[in-house]
C-alpha cells in the first residue's frame, strides 16, 4: 500500500517530468519501487530514454531492467510492436533467460493467443511449479477469456502453497460475491482479517458480506464488524455508519419482543449523530433527506 508520503513524492515527479523539468528516470523507478501502474506515462517517458543512446548508456545494467518496464507498460496499452522490439532486445541480451520467456507468454497473452499463452507459460512452470508470478498470470487469463470457474480453481489452488497473498484473498472474495457466492466471500475476508486486522476495509467488506447473508447472528456480526470499521477509522466511515443503523434496524424486526440492551441502543443513536453530523457539514442539502432515513429505520439522534 503506497503511503501518503510515497504518493505525495510520485505526484510531485510526475508533475515534473510530465512538464519537461527533467528526472524521467527517477520517476520511473518510483513507479517500480512502488509497484503502480502509470502504463501510459511509463511508455512515455521509458520510450524518451530508450531511443535517446546517451541517456540509455547512461543506465548500465538498469537499461535492462528499463527495458523490461517499458514491455510491460506497452503491453498494458495495447502497444504491441513496442512491447515485441523491447523483448526482443532482451532475449539478444538474455537468450536463456526464463525472465523474459514470461515476458514472451505475456505478449501472447496480450494478443489473444491464449492456447499458445498457455503453452508457454505451462512450460516454464516445468522449471519453477511455484512461480508466484507465472501462477497469477494464469488467473488473470481464465479472468480474461470469461472464464470465472477456471479464474476461482487457479486462485484455490494458488492459495494451497501461498496463503500470505492478500491480494489474491481479496481477489477471489471479489469474484464470489459477482457471483453471490457469500459465503465462500465471507471465508475469503475471514482470512484477511486474521493476517491483516487492522485493514478498515477487509472488517468493511466482510460486514457487508454478512448483512447481505441476513439473519439474526449474520446481522448481529455484521454489526461487530461495522463498528469495528468505525474504531479503525476514527469514525469517519460513512457506509459502515449506515451499515450499523441498518443492522440496528434489521436486528430490530427480527428480535422484536426482546429486550434491547443499553449498549447497543447507544451505538445506534452515536452513529446516527456522527452521520447527521457529517452531512450537515459536508453536503447540508442532503441532511433533511438522511434524517428522513434515519427515523425511517427507528434511528435517531
């Protein structure tokens, strides 16, 4: 996750490079280092310094790794005949190089040769079974070609030897609710929230996860996580505010009779004072509307 400092450095250099106050290269390897994607302005600036021999041979060794960015970036933009002259000059550099065999499997995956991508990319697992990279490539085929059960059996897969991968976690959670698979979601986030606790955005989603399940013990955790959505937050989230109103709600009609306690009767009130709150200071128009839908929901501050 690129910080605010980080993200304040790389909109400053791109500001500077994109205005012709030099510094190209350090731009581009703020990108690496950060791991963003700005392919069109990679292909830009990369391109400036590949065809220009004096700024190239100024990089030693790094005009390879130069090379490599600029491939992929113009692979990202359809760009295909630039990507193929980069690749073809690191496979006269590197002929053995499994490195750039991947980047040759990519480039048929960026044409659509998919069976000819796959041959490729099979092959080079021969050498490396646990390529995390290769591995990924497969999925965001099967994700390209439509085909979602082959993209949710290679990130299970995948996630059998590399269960650290947040992304992939979150990735596969994103595919079972497109398919309203909640459920299999819910595990998804239950695992991200173990290794990552303190992400807002994992407790944010798996509430929502389970509001969307409903019932009485999804609604009442859903509320848990909603709230703890809020702490982590320091109460600035708007949807998880509406989404421990309306678990108060839901749990409401579902537990009528009952006895409500304090507590949870004061989160409901809390939460709906730092919703009213936050719209009257940041769009007042719409405050009468929220406060409509707050008492609708028996919810009031």
């Amino acid at each position: 996750m690129v910080s605010k400092t980080e993200q304040t450095q790389l909109e400053r250099l791109e500001n500077q490079v994109d205005n012709g106050g030099g510094g190209a290269w350090e731009y581009l390897c703020l990108v690496r280092k950060l791991k963003v994607r700005r392919s069109e302005k990679v292909l830009k600036h990369g391109l400036s310094i590949l065809n220009d021999h004096r700024k190239r041979s100024s990089l030693g060794s790094e005009e390879w790794t130069l090379y490599e960015q600029v491939a992929v970036a113009a692979m990202d933009c359809q760009c295909l005949d630039v990507a193929k002259d980069c690749i073809n000059a690191l496979m006269k550099r590197f002929p053995e190089s499994k490195r750039v065999g991947k980047l040759e499997a990519m480039l048929l995956e960026a044409k659509g040769s998919w069976a000819e991508a796959e041959k490729a990319y099979s092959s080079l697992l021969e050498d490396n079974p646990l390529d995390q990279g290769i591995l990924k490539r497969r999925v965001a085929m099967a994700k390209a070609q439509g085909d979602v059960s082959g993209a949710i059996d290679c990130l299970n897969k995948y996630l059998e030897t590399f269960m650290a991968d947040h992304d992939a976690w979150r990735d596969l959670a994103e595919i079972y609710v497109s398919l309203q698979m909640y459920k299999q979601a819910a595990f998804c986030y239950e695992e991200l929230i173990l290794s990552q606790p303190t992400v807002p955005l994992h407790h944010l989603a798996y509430a929502d996860v389970l509001y969307t399940l409903g019932g009485l013990e999804n609604l009442q955790a859903a509320k848990k996580y909603y709230a703890s959505t809020i702490d982590l937050t320091g109460g600035k989230n708007t949807r998880a505010l509406f989404g421990v109103c309306l678990c108060s709600s839901a749990i409401g009609q579902l537990a009528k009779g009952r006895n409500k306690e304090d507590k949870e009767s004061e989160l409901q009130s809390l939460a709906a004072a730092a919703l009213e709150k936050d719209y009257k200071r940041r769009a007042p128009a719409t405050l009468s509307l929220i406060t409509t839908a707050l008492k609708s929901l028996k919810v009031s501050s």
